[in-house]
C-alpha cells in the first residue's frame, strides 16, 4: 500500500509536470502568434513562469539557452522596479535593455503578473527576437550600443489592460518593420494571457490558492538532484582556452571549471578584454550559455530552474569582453555566448570524457535587407526605384559536435537550439531567392564518432536585383575542434559566387547579378577515427558526407567506386596510417 508521503510526492511531481506542460503551452501560443521568422519558424524564444519572488519555476522545452537563461535572472529586475504588490492584473511590462533580457537589443522581454482568487500567485515571461529595432541595423560595426537601436528600458506595455500608446508609437516609428515588430510585443501579450489563463485552470482543478508548496518542493527536489550529479564528478579545478576569430582581432577565452561537494564554479579570468565592436557580451547572457553547457554534462535529466541552477556559479572580470559595461556594443553577443559550452565541455572533457561533444560549427545568421534607401547608389545605373524596402532574418546552423557514442547531428544549432528557417518562408516574405542550400561533404571532423556535416547556401535576389546582407560569423579562422583524439571540423567560408572573399563579420552589399554563397563549418569528431566501424564510413560515402577520399585519408577505409567495402584494403590502410604515427 503507497504510503502518506510517497502519494504526496506523486502528487508534487504530477503538478510540476503540468506547470511545464503549462509553460510549452505558453511558448506555442508564442510561435503560433509571432511575426518574426527568427521565432515562428526557427524557435529562437522562451517562456516561463516564476513565483512572486522572482524564482524561476519551469521553463518550456521550447526556446533558447540565452532566452531562458537569461529570462531566469531578468525577472528580478522588474520586481525591483514594480515590486509584485504595486502590478495590477491586466498588466504588462516590457524591456529590451541588454544588461537585463537577453543580451543584445533584438530581443525583448515581457513579464505579467498571474492573479488568481485576487492575489499574485506567479509572473509569467517570454522573450522573443524581433527582426529590426532601427539603429543601424543588426550589424556587428557598431561603437556603442545607442548605434544599434532603440533601447526601451523597464515600462508598462499595458497596465491594468490598457495599451501604452505612447510607447507603442515610440517603437514603430523607430523601426523598418513596424507590422513585424508591434505584432512581436502582442505575441508576448498572448502568450503570456494564455500561461496565466492555463495555470488559473490548473489551479481551479487542484484547488490550490497559491503556488508556494509546490514551488518549494520544486526548488529544493532539483537543488538536491544537481548536487548529487555534481558530487559524482570528480574533484578539482579544470581548465580550456578556446581561440574565436574575433573581430579586429582573435579572442582567447580562457575558462577554469572548479568542481566541489558544494556545487561547480566557472571562471573566465584571463578571457580578453571588450572588443570596440559590437561581439561583446553582457554577463547575464554569459551565465545563461555557461549554465546551459554545465546542465547539459551534469545534469541533463533535471528541468532547469531556480533550484537546478543555483548550485553553478559564474564569475568573469568587469571590462572583459564577456562582461561588458554599457554603453559597450552587444549586438553580437551570440558570436561569443555560444562558444561557452564548448569552453566548458573543454575544461570537464578532463574529469568526464565519456560525456562531452566535439566542438560545434555554430548558427550563421545573415540579415538581409533591400529596397530603394538600402542599396542606393550601390545599385549602379539599375532602376531600383520599383524595389521594395525588406528585412528578414535568416537562421543557418553548422554541424553539431559529434558525441561520445553517435554522430553529431548535420546542419543542427548548438547550442542555440534554434530550428534552421525554411528557404520557402524567405522567399514567401521577402524578393530573396535560396538558390542552394545542401549538406557540405567532408565537413564533419573525423572520429569513432563523426562531427555534423556543415551546410552550403547561396542566396540572391530575385530578378538578380542587389541587396545587403550584415554577417556576424566565426570559425573560419578556428575550426571547430575535436574530442578525445577527434579530428577538427572544417572552418567556414564567406563569398560572393563571383569568387571575392568576405568579411566574416561586417556588412557586404551584393551587386547586381552576384549571390552570397556560404559554405558552414562542420563539427569536430571525438575518439579516434581509426575506431569508427568501417561500414559507418562506407555508409557515409553513400550518403555523400564524406569523400572516397577523405574515407582513406582520415579513417584508413577504402571505398571502391561503386560504393562497396575493400576490406583488405582498408585492413592494411589503417595498419600504415598506425604505424606511420600520424592517427
């Protein structure tokens, strides 16, 4: 017979799964609502819902590391400002600033109080990338942050259910995509309307007045958890450099991971300086990736929130470049943040082998623009004057690290988690054409298991009109790296199809007739490649992710032109390649 406390801890864990499943509801809602291509197709959103102290209490599976993790520190800042007893329901506050949501001003946060029976019983948060908010657009270039747009700081979006027009005004005015935009903010009003109305149901059919019992229970149950993951690792301090391509120049990031009974602390002291362009990074989206990359080797199994996350700390010196002052440029912080987890796989690949990636080929994300005011006199004796004015955002993903025991995934983000955007809904939106977008052969790092295969795109305007693209990428210079004897993955390329190399960071205009051609890197292998079965790598060659060549090269086994298995071959291949050291 289940016992007094054994249904009571049943009945804790059937509530807390249903505030998650609350919460994918919330962010669904966002998706089903929002504008922005960045979030309706690729995901790059998240969505919570937190007790009147600001904990955090779940968080969808849908959504970003940097959206929620940041989310997770972010709510305390609009408490501090509208303490929980002055918020009255109906109400909705709102911020983009940088040092507060999610790093750069793209994205913007909303929180709304949750009222049932008449009391505050939780707030409710989301964040979502907008495609433009004015400046000089979403470029890496710029100084300062007052050059990358228009900063809104902590205000009321709608207060006891009326709009602020003012601040409504202030916006759409101030950016290229008005309906874009303005309909973002009402797609975090609606989903965060529909958490508070999901959780006031789930209230009602538990009879419960407030969520102090069950936020405790979840609180402390995944504290403990973490730590019990964490006492397993064995103790000591650990540390990595991982090189970025950085902007005017390379960037080390150098991080120390200590691991005690207490709990895991991550260290960034001796990370360079901030850089005088806009790929610094603000602390609280610093903690959001180093976080992330921590829970995943730790302890995947656990939902994140205030509890999980509380045993790891971060610490990086004030003036580096991943904790930037204001008015320091952020607008590609992601550049950075999302090398943070392979900074921390790196540094516990040493206590933990069997757990960690290779390193990841990253998102590249080109923002794409045209019409009459962008290309100018760029356009040449072309009659633009017919063009009309376009932004779109497009998310492109690198292959994934591979892992300990599979493949890393081809074409997949890590550790954004964002979903790649369809060529189709480009093109439904905006005079671009995706002329190619396929696997990139040879890219995944070799390894008993290999790195994700990169992709290659190119991308025109439509009738070969010009346009202008801004680019924030990296590894092309520092490839992705591999594992535990993995090979590296290949680095990226930046082009026109013309042939002419570009900048990997900046903003390119892309004549007449020409196209931007991308060819994304790949991700690094782990263990070595002499261990990975032959048949994989047959398989491999069939499905064209690597060459016949590459299959003798990295991994000893030789394929014959109609595909098949030389075993023998391949037998005394991998006998030379030992023999000759170089494996």
């Amino acid at each position: 017979m289940i016992g007094h406390d054994a249904l009571s801890q049943i009945r804790m864990q059937v509530m807390w799964n249903r505030l998650i499943s609350v919460v994918e509801e919330q962010a669904q809602t966002l998706i089903r609502t929002a504008f922005c291509t960045a979030t309706r197709e690729g995901g790059d959103l998240s969505a919570g819902v937190f007790d009147p102290k600001g904990r955090m209490l779940a968080q969808a599976v849908t959504g970003t590391p940097g959206h929620v993790n940041s989310m997770a520190n972010g709510v305390k800042h609009f408490l501090a400002k509208y303490p929980i007893d002055s918020m009255r329901e109906g109400d909705h506050y709102i911020t983009n600033d940088p040092w507060i949501a999610s790093g750069h001003l793209h994205d913007f946060m909303i929180v709304t109080p949750c009222f049932h029976r008449g009391r505050p019983v939780a707030l409710f948060s989301a964040i979502v990338h907008v495609v433009d908010v004015g400046g000089r657009g979403y470029i890496a270039t710029c100084r300062q942050v007052y050059e990358e747009g228009l900063l809104i700081p902590i205000a009321p979006l709608i207060r006891a259910g009326q709009r602020n027009e003012i601040l409504l005004d202030v916006i759409r005015e101030n950016v290229r995509e008005p309906t874009q935009v303005i309909g973002d903010l009402y797609a975090l009003v609606a989903c965060t309307n529909d958490g508070c109305k999901r959780l006031k149901g789930m209230m009602n059919e538990l009879d419960l007045d407030n969520l102090d019992e069950l936020g405790g229970y979840i609180i402390d149950s995944s504290r403990e958890a973490t730590l019990r993951e964490i006492r397993k690792i064995r103790k000591g301090t650990y540390r990595y450099t991982l090189r970025s391509d950085g902007m005017d120049f390379e960037v080390d990031i150098v991080g120390a991971v200590t691991v005690t009974d207490d709990g895991i602390h991550v260290d960034y002291t001796g990370t360079g300086p901030v850089s005088d362009y806009g790929i610094n990074v603000v602390m609280n989206y610093t903690e959001a990736y180093t976080l992330y990359g921590v829970s995943c080797i730790v302890a995947p199994d656990i939902p994140q929130n205030a509890g999980s996350l509380e045993p790891i700390r971060i610490t990086a010196p004030a003036g580096c470049i991943l904790n930037a002052p204001r008015p320091w440029p952020v607008a590609a912080r992601h550049v950075l943040g999302h090398m943070l987890p392979d900074v921390v796989m790196g540094c516990l690949v040493q206590a933990i082998p069997d757990r960690v990636i290779g390193e990841s080929g990253m998102t590249w994300n080109p923002h794409i623009r045209g019409g009459p005011s962008v290309v100018g006199r760029a356009a040449g004796d072309v009659d633009v004057s017919g063009l009309p004015e376009f932004d779109v955002f497009m998310i492109n993903s690198g292959g994934m690290g591979a892992r300990a025991t599979k493949d890393g995934l081809s074409a997949t983000a890590f550790p954004s988690g964002v979903r790649t955007t369809p060529a189709e809904a480009t093109e439904t939106i905006s005079p671009i054409i995706v002329w190619r977008k396929e696997y990139r052969p040879d890219s995944g790092g070799a390894g008993r298991s290999r790195g994700g295969v990169g992709q290659i795109l190119e991308i025109g305007g439509a009738d070969n009109f010009p346009f202008v693209a801004s680019v924030m990428l990296d590894k092309v210079r520092n490839p992705p790296l591999g594992r535990n004897g993995g090979r590296q993955g290949a680095g990226g390329h930046v082009l026109l199809r013309s042939g002419a190399e570009l900048a990997q960071k900046g903003v390119h205009r892309i004549p007449r007739g020409d196209h931007l051609y991308l060819e994304l890197p790949g991700g690094g292998g782990n263990g070595d490649p002499l261990e990975r079965e032959p048949e994989k790598v047959v398989e491999d060659v069939l499905d064209e992710l690597v060459s016949i060549a590459t299959a003798r090269r990295e991994y000893g086994v030789v394929v014959r032109e109609d595909g098949t298995l030389d075993s023998e071959a391949t037998r005394r291949a991998r006998a030379e390649i030992r023999a000759s050291g170089s494996a």
